[in-house]
C-alpha cells in the first residue's frame, strides 16, 4: 500500500516520514504542497504584548518552531523564560513536544481533548483567562473576549512541485487549505481514495470527489489515526 500526506514544507516531514513508515510497515511518501511565510510585523508583536496575558498557545508545530527561531534569531532569548513562566496551550501532542523540546518546558501543556480549532475553543473559554494564540492567518478565528489571535505565519502554494501525478492508494489530507491547493494543481488518479483529517477538511475535500471515495476522518484528528483508519 502507498500513502501520501499533504504537508507544508518544513523540517520535520522526513523524520515524520520515517517514524510513519516504522510504525505502519507501509510505503509514506510527504508531498509538500505548501510553504510557510513568516508574517514579522506580528512576530514582534507578540513578543511586545506577551506579559499582558496569563497563557500562551499554538496551533500547530510549524509556529512554535517559527516563533521560537524568531527569538534566537533577534536575540530574544529572555522571553523563553518568560514563556515557560506561563500557562502553555497546544491543539495538539505533537505540537505540545515541539514547545516542551525548543522551549525546555517541563510543566504540564493544556491540551484539547480533540485537536481541532472548535475543541481549542471550548477550552479557551472555560479557562476565562487573557490567552495569547499564536497561528496561521488561514486558522478559523476564535471569539471569545479572554482571547487575542496573531497570526505569525501564512502558507501560499509550493509551485516548485506542481504538475505531478499523483499515483497512489490513498491521501491523507491535513487541512482545507491544503485540499484545495491539492485539487487545483495536481492530476488525480480515479482509483485513488482519501481521508481528511478533520472536519473542516472534509467540508473542502466534498466539493472535489464523490464520498464513496472518502474515508471517514478520524475522532482525533491526527495523521496516525487516519493511517489506522486506512488499515483498518
């Protein structure tokens, strides 16, 4: 079996691809359909507004890393001890291990029981605290009044790798944005089928195939589940 994942691009696919493919004794390629464009008038922001709140978050791993090369990079390195003095949101495990390996964050990091924007919501509001998240200008925005958003990065399209087939069992898409660049830019097989990772992406990933062709997307909304909903 050949799966593919949608991705954007960033450091971590091959070690992605490589525990994946331990892990599931099957054939993983990633294929990074998008990049990431730092937005810095917001990075710097968040640096000068970051004592005015009780908890900082991230929704993803591409922006902890992001952030966290912003503040070496401007020898900020002071506001990591800031940061880990306060309350830590992540949408997810993984992006939780990203903040506790850069970060050095040895605490516990609030998690959403599912990771999704709608779940990160929930929390956010039952916490009742002042929340700085921190995330992609593409995120579903969160209204609530104990929360600020900045948005530190966006993604625009990877032309460098368009025009390819893509010839495989199934893909795994990770986000509306991404299915859309994907339906858009590359030839699609009809024998190929598809798991979305959430429902956002679902709601995106029906306006291109027909639903006999969809899996179902995962309670969690994580890639490994969806690999073991493909299995299965």
């Amino acid at each position: 079996m050949r799966v593919l994942i949608t991705r954007p691009k960033c450091d971590d696919n091959k070690f992605l691809k490589d525990l994946l493919e331990k892990e599931f004794g099957i054939s993983i390629d990633i294929i990074e359909i998008a990049k990431i464009r730092p937005i810095y008038r917001n990075l710097k922001k968040a640096i000068d507004i970051l004592d005015n709140f009780d908890y900082v978050g991230w929704t993803s791993q591409n922006g902890v890393e992001l952030f966290y090369q912003y503040l070496k990079k401007n020898k900020k390195e002071y506001y990591i001890d800031k940061i880990r003095d306060k309350g830590i949101i992540a949408i997810g495990p993984r992006t939780a291990e990203k903040i506790e390996v850069l970060f050095s964050v040895n605490k516990n990091i609030i998690i959403p029981p599912k990771y999704e924007s709608r779940f990160l919501e929930f929390l956010l509001d039952e916490l009742g605290r002042k929340c700085l998240i921190l995330r992609s200008s593409l995120a579903k925005p969160i209204r609530l009044p104990n929360v600020q958003e900045l948005h530190i990065y966006t993604l625009y399209p990877n032309r460098e790798i368009f025009g390819s087939s893509v010839n495989y069992d199934y893909v795994v898409l990770t986000s509306s944005f991404l299915t859309k660049i994907f339906f858009k830019f590359f030839k699609v097989f009809p024998n190929l089928g598809f798991i979305p990772i959430g429902p956002s992406t679902y709601d995106e990933l029906v306006k291109h195939v027909d639903k006999s062709k969809i899996i179902d997307y995962p309670s969690s909304f994580t890639i490994k589940d969806a690999l073991k909903k493909i299995l299965s």
